[in-house]
C-alpha cells in the first residue's frame, strides 16, 4: 500500500507539473474582457504574468528535454537522419522537434513503468508480477510515441497525395500560360495554402530552397523526401526527364496528372470493393445473432412450453 500511495502522488505531481506549464483558455478569455472593459493598465500586467509564465515554462522544457532525449538518443547517425526524416514526414522540422520527441519517449515510459507498478500493487499481485507489469506498460509507453509519429506521418502522407492532381493541375494551367516552372512552383505554393495546406507548405520549402541557389530538381528531391510519397517522387524524375530531353515540361505534367487521378478513381473502387468483405465481421457477430433471437425467439419459447406441458 505504501508502495501505491507514493505511485498515486509522484502520478498526480507529474500531472499537476504537466497542467501548470500548459496554457489556459481562461486566461485569454480573461484578457479580452478587460480589453473590452478597457482595463488598459491591468492587461498589461496580466499579459506580463503570461509572459513570464510561457518564458518560464519554455525555459523548463528547453532545460529538460536535452537530458531526457540523451537517454535514448539512437547512437548512429544513420538512425538520426531516419528520425528526422519521419519527423519531417509527419510534418515536424523544427530544430527541437528531434529532442521533443526522445524526451517524450523517456516521460511516457518512465510514467507507464511508475503506472504499471502501482496498478500491479493495487490489484494485489505479488513482486514479481508486478514487475512484469511495470516493464510491458513502460514498453509500451516507450513505442507509443513511435506509432503515434508513424500515423501522423501516414495522414499527413493522405493529405498530400489528395492534394495532389489538383496541384498538377495549375502548374499545368501555369506553365501553358507562359510562367517558368520556378513560378509556377511559387505560384502553387501561394495559391493552395488554404485547400492544400500540407502539400503548399512543402513546395514554399522547395520554392525557398531553389532561391538559395539549389538547384531544381535537386530541390524536388528534397520535397519528395520530406513529404515521402511514392507519386511525388515519380514527379520528380518526370519533371527532371522532360528538362534533360528538352520535352514539354506541360504535357508531361498534364499526362502525371491523368495518372494520378485514375489511380486515385482505382483506389477509391477497391476500397468500395473491400466494404462488401469488411461488413461481414460486424454482420455476423452482432446483427445476425439478432436477428436469429428476434425471428426465432418465439417460436423457441413456444416450443420450451409445449414440451414443458408434456
């Protein structure tokens, strides 16, 4: 019991820790009323306080997320660039995205070993069950940070290969109409950030990468690295082929653009396909045994009080 009451409160002190450093709606619905009261002097101050409080927390993090992301930092530089490839799959390059993201696999197994002591404490189990429990549910919070980052990348994946037919689509329209394929890059970039935010952010980064001075298709290299989608990489070597042949560089988008909208049609007919086969488990697990008990139900009970009778 010792054993649990000190588990229960390191968990409540991790969370309270945790709840401090986050930021509360209260606070900004608090300064739009006092905006709004013209209580000038007084926001200031508050807004001071929740400076304070945010550069306060920021340094906390920046001062523990070293240590923590040491601990299982991968030795191999090869490991390193696999991490930040997925990171930036995902769609996270900032600089401390890498450390975040160790630190957060120490903070969770080191929780889930403390969670899985105390619940096999709670429950009775004797030291070396309790054990086991503690290392599978600290296993399991070390690998819950990998699968979270393998389907935020896979989503993020989705988005941009949506996006994709659309976008080819105005470079076609941008390119025909006389812009160089620079521009049409740019303009794409600009003209779907707000229905193809994902996909416009990774050809600002390429657009940006080409104004340093690298070249274009090693720039689009770099985007379909980043963004990790099999149809962006055959676009770039489309793109890289028509500019080492001297073929249009329009008609070779205009016919990457009709395959992709066809394997997207493709793909959306297998999925119709394959809801046929996946209704079967929810059909005969749950509706037709209820329909067996609502169609045969009375004729069972009749036939329990014929035979009872007898």
């Amino acid at each position: 019991m010792d054993l649990m009451a000190v588990g229960i409160l390191l968990v409540i002190g991790i969370a309270l820790v945790a709840y401090s450093a986050l930021p509360k709606q209260s606070d900004s619905r608090d300064a739009v009323k006092r905006r709004l009261e013209g209580g000038g002097s007084v926001d200031k101050a508050a807004e001071i306080r929740e400076k304070a409080r945010v550069n306060a927390t920021r340094g906390l993090v920046k001062r523990a997320t070293p240590v923590l992301s040491k601990l299982v930092t991968p030795t191999s530089d090869e490991a390193l660039n696999q991490l930040r490839l997925k990171l930036a799959s995902a769609g996270y390059r900032h600089r401390q995205a890498q450390t975040v993201f160790l630190a957060s696999k120490t903070i969770l197994s080191m929780v889930a070993l403390i969670g899985g002591a105390v619940a096999g404490a709670s429950l009775g189990y004797d030291w070396q069950r309790t054990v086991l429990v503690a290392l599978l549910a600290g296993g399991v919070g070390f690998m819950a940070p990998n699968l979270w980052l393998r389907l935020a990348a896979r989503s993020r994946q989705d988005k941009v290969r949506r996006g994709l037919p659309d976008v080819l689509d105005l470079m076609v329209v941008s390119v025909e109409s006389g812009l160089a394929l620079d521009a049409s890059i740019k303009r794409v970039g600009d003209e779907m950030a707000r229905v193809h935010p994902d996909l416009a952010e990774e050809f600002r980064i390429a657009t940006a990468e080409s104004q340093m001075g690298i070249p274009r298709s090693e720039a689009l290299e770099h985007l379909a690295q980043r963004a990790g989608v099999e149809e962006l990489r055959n676009l770039t070597s489309v793109v890289t082929q028509a500019e080492r042949f001297g073929t249009s560089i329009a008609k070779a988008l205009r016919n990457q653009s009709n395959a992709l909208r066809t394997k997207r049609h493709q793909q959306a007919e297998e999925r119709a396909q394959k809801t046929a086969v996946k209704l079967m488990i929810p059909l005969v697990l749950f509706i037709f045994p209820a329909m067996g008990v609502v169609l045969a139900g009375p004729a069972i009970i009749q036939l329990i009080g014929a035979f009872g009778d007898q």
